[in-house]
C-alpha cells in the first residue's frame, strides 16, 4: 500500500498518477477484512466507496474537486446517513435506517470525501471502552488484548490501524480524546456548537461534540475547516466566523502562554505518563515557551457533576426508544405498557440502562434539588475556572488520561472504576471548550501515551498551533 503522512501529500500523489483512488479504497477494504477480528466496523458501503473513488478521480483530473477529495472517511453508528443503518452499536435500532444525512457527514461528501462505513461504538455512546456495543467489543490494534477506549473506539482503531484516512467520532465527556491516547492517534473535541448536530443521536444535548481523528495535525485542522459553521437545522449551532484552519497552522511566530493545571497531575496518575509529559513540559521551556502551574479547583467535582447531568440528559434522550414508533419492538406486547417495557428492557444494553435510571433518579421529586440543580451550579463553577485560567494563558496542556489501554474485561465489572477513566476529559465538555489529544510516545508495554491540550472556547487555532509544534519539532527531537 502506498503510503503518505497527510491528505496534501495524498493530493499530490493522486495529481502526479502515482496511484489511483479506487486502488486506494481496494486497499482500505482489503486491509478492512485482514484485520476485522478488531471489530471497528458496524457496517461497510463497499460499491459505494468504490464507485464515488472513480468519481472523485475525474474530478481531481479535471481540477474540480473539493478540498477533501480522496479522503477515504469511516463515520461513527451515532450519525445519520441516509438509505444506510443508524443502529448507535444497540439491538434497539439494528435494523434501523436513517431517512436523511447528518449535516457534518453531508459536509465531507460535499468537499469530495469518501464514506468507506459506519464504525463500531460504545451503545447510544455511553461507555469509556467500547465494550459496551451489542455487536462486541473493539479491540486495540497496538494490542487486541486492550481496550481501544471509549465510546468512539470503533473511529480511532479503524485510523490507527490504517483502515481509512480519517474518521469522526463524537464526545460526550471523553469519547475522542481517550480512544485518540489509547490508540496513538489525533483526536479533537471542537467547541460546543462549532460543528453542527443535526443527525447526531443524542446521548446528552448539551455535552455531544462531532470532531475527527487522524495520524496528523494538519488532516484534523483540515477536515474541522469542512466540520465548522453555523447550521439553520441545530438550534444550538452558534453563528461565528469561518476560519481557514488548515492556513492558520503556518502561523508559527505566535509564542502561546502554556499553563499546567496543578490538578491533573495528583494522585492516580501512571507514573510513565507523568515523566513523559514532565519531559515535553522541559522541551517546550527549552523552545522558549512560557509555561506556568494555574489551578482549576472544582477539578474534583467533575466526573461526579458530569454523570449527573448527562445520565439525565440521558434518561430524556432515550424515552423515544418505545417500540412503538421505530426501532425493536418485543414480541412480548399483550397491552401497551407490556410492549414499552419488554422492547426497552430487552432492546437496550446494561450501561444503558444503568444511565437511564440514574438519570430518572436525579430528575426525579425530592431529588431535582439536591442532584441535579446543584450539579448544574458546580457546573457553572467549573466553567469559571477555565475562564480564569485562560485569562493568564493561551492553552492549558495536561494528561488525557490516567492510564493506558487497560484489558479487555478489566474495568466492565466496576462501573465507577470505568467512569474514572474520563477524569481528566469531563471537564472540557462540561465547560463547553475544545480538547485535543497529542500522541507522544509509549509506555514500557509499549501502550500509546497521550497529551491533552485543551484552549478557551472557539479558540481551536491554538491547539492546532500548539499541536502541529509539538508533532514537528517538540516529539521528533
């Protein structure tokens, strides 16, 4: 297979005749069957794929082609395509199939990406390791004996893996950023309401973010310049200037004020990750980056105001799922109330059903109060940490996460243990700022080590910057 490091040198390569497009996708596809035992895939658009190759192909000849042309993109099973399954990795929707496109999807193919399938995930996306999807687990490339993390886990294995260029995930409270560290690869979490969620099944409205994963820098800023903008469908869809992102990585005379969150480096993170990241903090001071500790105090109440708030987003959300007007519906329907509590109870998966009744619990009379209502205060105070910080610096750079892959099975019997795997990423969506994942080397087990770099709200530029800075002259010194 031949080989590049991003989508222009592909671009040039497909310019110059090295290769051709469906040749590009038949590999994709072959390699996609060699290693189906990682199980990323929840469905594939084979003739599809090849016949948009040839396509795309002539457009690229003839000098007409968007900016995306070749990208060979797999999309994760938690948004639309229409004619093609939306199950969201549960038995509740495995048969279902979307009316219409999601506009992010629709975006990539208007900019002559290529849609290679729908990737497996963590069902309805609640979960950090992807072991919760009624089509099995996915397995971790670097090794099949870990987790790929969650919930986008199916996205970031079919990247690292080289089964297609670029893939979309979406994050809720980690679910880009930690597969991307587990995996080896990019990931970014935009701005909440930077990218469009028309067509995205939620999990909780106001914490899901579409964003990519890719093997560098530049194809993420690329494919967020396609991503961003406002849309009349999404009400939450904010109205703010279109930037060229791809251009603005070149902007490398701009010194950004780097802080350490003296939080994220307690107790309960591994100590490889800690001397690893320790090591990149001296690098940068080397490069003449100024760097400082700052504090987000109410650190510790994130995973804790985070599972609140979104289990009973969640509880709302997922009432649709009845029987009734799509989806499974159980056999077991003798009246009315029957069949809403047979084809929920037997439709969805144990995490699922846990959140749901969380979040039933916290919404509930007498407990509004004292759960919810409070939650959504720390939330507040939350915010305001970040917006303190980010009035002393530019980005703020910590762990991803706490630990590497873990194995398969290890955590699944241990829900708070799993929800722990996100302490170091809640706190991003419950602000609504982006996040990015940087890989940075590995662990003595040979695991993927991330760094995260989170910016101010609509300030996605910074990460970039930061990020490509680190990809080209920090990691490869």
């Amino acid at each position: 297979m031949i080989s590049y490091k991003n989508h222009s040198e592909k671009l040039r390569l497909l310019n110059e005749e090295k290769f051709s497009l469906v040749e590009n996708v038949q590999e994709f596809l072959s390699r996609i069957e060699e290693r189906k035992k990682l199980n990323a895939f929840n469905s594939l658009f084979v003739e599809e794929a090849l016949q948009r190759a040839e396509e795309v192909q002539q457009k690229i000849s003839k000098g007409s082609a968007g900016k995306l042309a070749g990208m060979v993109i797999a999309i994760k099973d938690v948004l639309a395509i229409k004619d093609k399954p939306l199950t969201c990795s549960s038995k509740i929707l495995e048969n279902f199939t979307s009316l219409y496109t999601a506009t992010a999807v629709q975006k990539l193919i208007d900019e002559d990406a290529i849609i290679i399938g729908k990737t497996n995930c963590d069902e309805f996306a609640m979960g950090s390791s992807n072991e919760n999807s009624a089509f099995g687990a996915v397995k971790n490339p670097v090794d099949e004996t870990r987790v790929t993390g969650g919930s986008s886990g199916g996205s970031a294995a079919a990247v690292a893996a080289n089964l297609c260029d670029v893939s979309l995930g979406t994050d809720t409270g980690g679910s880009i950023r930690q597969p991307a560290a587990f995996c080896g690869i990019y990931g970014l979490k935009p701005t909440y309401g930077l990218v469009s969620r028309f067509g995205l099944t939620a999990f909780a409205s106001s914490f899901d973010s579409i964003g990519p994963f890719a093997n560098s820098v530049e194809d993420i800023a690329l494919v967020l310049e396609v991503l961003a903008g406002h849309d009349k469908n999404d009400s939450t869809s904010i109205k703010t200037e279109t930037k060229s992102y791809s251009t603005l990585l070149r902007n490398d005379e701009q010194k950004l004020r780097i802080g350490i969150p003296k939080e994220y480096f307690a107790e309960g993170l591994s100590a490889e990750i800690k001397v690893k990241i320790e090591s990149v903090i001296q690098k940068l001071k080397e490069k003449n980056f100024s760097v400082e500790e700052v504090s987000l105090p109410h650190t510790e109440f994130a995973i804790a105001t985070y599972y609140i708030l979104t289990t009973a987003e969640a509880s709302s959300n997922l009432a649709r799922f009845d029987g009734a007007r799509y989806g499974y519906r159980s056999k077991q329907s003798s009246s009315l109330a029957k069949m809403y509590k047979s084809s929920r109870s037997e439709g969805f998966g144990s995490e699922v059903k846990r959140r749901i009744m969380l979040g039933t619990y916290v919404l509930s009379s007498g407990y509004y109060d004292a759960y919810y209502k409070k939650a959504q205060q720390v939330r507040r105070k939350i915010k305001d940490d970040f917006i303190k910080a980010f009035s002393k610096v530019d980005v703020l750079l910590t762990p991803t996460t706490p630990t590497t892959a873990f194995k398969l099975g290890e955590k699944t019997t241990d829900p708070l243990e799993m929800y722990l795997s996100d302490i170091f990423t809640t706190s991003a969506n419950l602000a609504g700022i982006p996040g990015i994942n940087i890989p940075i080397g590995k662990d003595k087990n040979n695991l993927p080590i991330g760094l995260q770099l989170l910016a101010n709200q609509f300030e996605e530029e910074k990460l970039l910057l930061l990020g490509v800075i680190l990809e080209n002259e920090i990691l490869t010194d």
